[in-house]
C-alpha cells in the first residue's frame, strides 16, 4: 500500500471539509478500498473515515417509509428487527453479502458509491425504486446507477442515507460464483404500489439494469407462472470465464422465477 | 504517522504508526502477538480473525489507526491462564487442525459465531458461517465438529451459570 494520511470526520460537513485535501477518499467499512489500495489499484492520498458517525448509522422505519443510513453495516442491517418486518427481502439480501467478517464491517454507502457490477445492493435498490440521500441532494436509484464502478456522485458528495417505501412483496436471489461468492447473477424483485420493478446484478457490461422483459412479464400476473415462457435476451451481457452471456441470460431467468417464488412464499 | 491506541486482550496499549499500516501487522510486529496470522493478504482466508468490539473481523482489511480507541481480543487472549479457552479445548480433543496455520482465526470465527447462535448451532449453519474462513490442509471435518461440541459445551455452562446466579 502506498502511504495515505487518516482522518476520522467529527461530522458530515467535516469530512466534506477534509474530502478537500488531495486526493482524498471516503472510508467508510473498507472491504472493497483497503484491499484495493493494499493491491495499488486505489491510491487517495487521504483518507476520510465516516464508519464512526452515529447520524449515519442504523436503520428507521416510519409508516412504510424506509430509511437506512450510510454506514449501516450490512451485519447490522440483516439483523435489524424493523428492516426484518418492513422488507424482510432486503435483510435477506444483506446477510447473503460476502462472509460474516465483512458483513461487520461492509455498509451499505460504501457498496453502492462504489458500484460493483456484481454487489448485491445496487440491485436492491433499483428494485425498490429507493432513493439515495447525500449532503447536497436526492438522487433517484434510476438515476444513481451509471455504469460500471460509476455513479451520479459529484466530487466532494457525500450519502447520508437510502430511502424506500417498504414493498408489498420483494425477494432476492443470486447465483454465486463458487470461488469468490460474488453474484454471477442476482435478481431483486418487488412489487410495490407503482407496479413492478425487477433488477439485475452481476451480469450487465454495464452493471446493474432493470429487466423490461421480467418487469413485463410480472406486470399482470405476479406469479411464477407468468415467467413460464420468459425469454431474456443475451445482448449486453457480459462474457468472462465464469460464465458465458448466454449462460448468464438463462440463469436471469431461473433465478427471477427463484426470486418471485420467494417472495410468493 | 498517527498515535494508535488499544485495549487488546484486556491490557492498553499505545504505539506510533504509519496510516498504512494493517492492524494484523500492528497486531504482529508493534505488539508481538504473533497468534494472528497473514494467510491470502486478499481477505478472503480468515486467518488474520480478531475480535474488534466485539465484531469478529479480517485484521487484515482494515488500518490499525481505523481500529484506534477499539478493544481487541485475539487468539492469546481467549485462554483463562492454564486454562483453554471451551472452543480452543474442542479443537484439541477433536483434532479440527492439521498444521494450525488457520486455527487462529478459526477459533476466533468459532467463538463469534456461538456468542451469535446461543439457542445452538447445526452443521449446516456452521459451513456456512466458514464462509470466510480456508483450512487447506484437512477439509473441515473436524473443525465443524469441534465448533458443534464447543457449541454444546458453553451452552451447557451458560445453563450452569445462570441456575448458580438464581
């Protein structure tokens, strides 16, 4: 690891203040940056630790309005009792991150500002129509999500929070690579009060995206039974030595039916 | 350089370190407790496991100035003196090591893991509690079943404690 300067933010303004200097770069659990800059594939000459900051941390439910804040660890998040009866689907998905050890210190801010096209929150998200809160705005997940490790993040903003009006109905259910457990698909589906939202991860060149054909499928009928004869078409997906496109566009398909079953259930 | 200070295995301590530095190397080379160990220096083996605040997580993934002000509890401090630790004495009884390399942060995953499941544990929750723990030497056979015998064994003196309290 190249040389970086620590500091622990007292504040949401102060780390805004202290994101200034250099190169400088949020921390928040550090699963992903730390073992990025002990690899030299990160190199902030500054880091701005945020994990500490109780405005950020835990989970609030009022009503059906969800709100989880940005430094909620994705440990603290899959056992928080209220997200449990709100959207059980959601701290499902969490405690299906990673392993134990990382899930205590993984959150769920540093996973979506850093995108990963295979990370299973930016799914959720965009499955739950949630918006992202930070110091300066409200971004909408449709809106959030801009490709492969890019988001609509300015320089110098900082998330505060995620928001979601709970679903009537919601589940998620990956495909694991066997070696590094990461989502070689993942689908998040819900059905709320505007209709239907299905969202994929792991398996877009362009990171996690919407499936109109599920969406499409499930419109009228949200049901197994409506995804009988879905086609998912095998354009825009990646090819590695995982898995083939077509592989992936195939398991999309199982694992929506997984998905919709689960949240059937 | 940042001042970093700890309380590890109930003792404080303090030290000066440079930002960069991992808290298992600060662990390792600052403090000399050795038990933690650097396996795959890609978080992904367990082996660098330790206790902070409570948490079990990979020393290896995380600054030693991120974790200052925390108490740390590693492999030397789960031994009463003489005495193992119930999850250290199932891993001796049931053999669930070979060369020992990953022990460590087995034991430190295994204890984490029973302080979450005090209603017991079965086999299958504890493969996949494994989940980022790498033995490469036995398979996990007998690890499994000494964190199940360790289980039942604290469970069991849990039960002893609370009916000497009442």
């Amino acid at each position: 690891m190249y040389s970086v300067n620590y500091h622990r933010a007292a504040s949401v303004s102060d780390a805004a203040k202290l994101l200034k200097n250099g190169d400088a770069k949020l921390l928040s659990g550090g699963m992903t940056l730390i073992p990025a800059m002990k690899t030299r594939l990160a190199a902030p000459s500054d880091l701005v630790d945020v994990s500490r900051l109780k405005d950020l941390q835990g989970v609030k439910v009022s009503g059906k309005t969800v709100t989880i804040g940005a430094v909620t660890t994705h440990y603290d998040a899959s056992t928080d009792e209220k997200l449990k009866k709100a959207c059980p689907a959601l701290a499902h998905m969490a405690s299906l991150i990673g392993d134990p050890a990382v899930r205590y210190k993984g959150t769920i801010g540093g996973s979506i500002a850093n995108n990963d096209p295979a990370a299973d929150y930016p799914a959720a998200l965009l499955a739950l129509d949630a918006t992202i809160v930070t110091n300066k705005r409200e971004i909408a997940a449709d809106k959030f999500f801009k490709g492969l490790f890019e988001t609509a993040l300015k320089e110098g903003e900082i998330i505060t929070a995620v928001s979601f009006t709970a679903p009537a109905k919601a589940a998620y259910q990956k495909f694991r690579n066997p070696a590094s457990r990461y989502a070689i698909v993942g689908v998040f589906v819900a059905k709320g009060k505007d209709g239907v939202r299905a969202a994929v991860t792991g398996a877009g060149e362009d990171g996690v995206f919407r499936s109109k054909e599920i969406e499409a499928a499930l419109a009228k009928n949200f049901d197994v039974a409506a995804l009988g004869g879905l086609k998912v078409s095998a354009k825009g997906l990646m090819s590695d030595i995982h898995a083939s496109a077509d592989y992936r566009a195939n398991l999309i398909a199982v694992m929506a039916k997984r998905a919709v079953a689960a949240a059937n259930a | 350089m940042s001042d970093v200070s700890l309380t590890v295995n109930g003792r404080r301590v303090s030290g000066n370190a440079e930002d960069r530095t991992l808290l298992v190397h600060f662990l390792r080379e600052h403090l000399g407790l050795t038990g933690t160990h650097v396996g795959c220096d890609t978080s992904q083996c367990g082996a660098c496991v330790v206790h902070v605040d409570g948490r079990a997580v990979k020393s290896c993934s995380m600054l030693a100035v991120q974790a200052s002000g925390s108490t740390i509890v590693t492999i030397e401090g789960l031994a009463d003196g003489a005495e193992l630790h119930p999850v250290q004495a199932a891993f001796k009884e049931h053999h669930g090591l070979q060369c020992g390399f990953c022990t460590p942060g087995m034991i430190m995953t295994a204890t984490d893991m029973i302080a979450r499941h005090p209603q017991g544990l079965d086999e299958a929750t504890v493969r996949a509690e494994l989940d980022g723990n790498i033995c490469r030497c036995t398979g996990y056979h007998n690890i499994v079943k000494a964190i199940l015998a360790a289980s039942e064994t604290m469970a069991k003196g849990a039960k002893g404690r609370a009916k000497q309290a009442a």
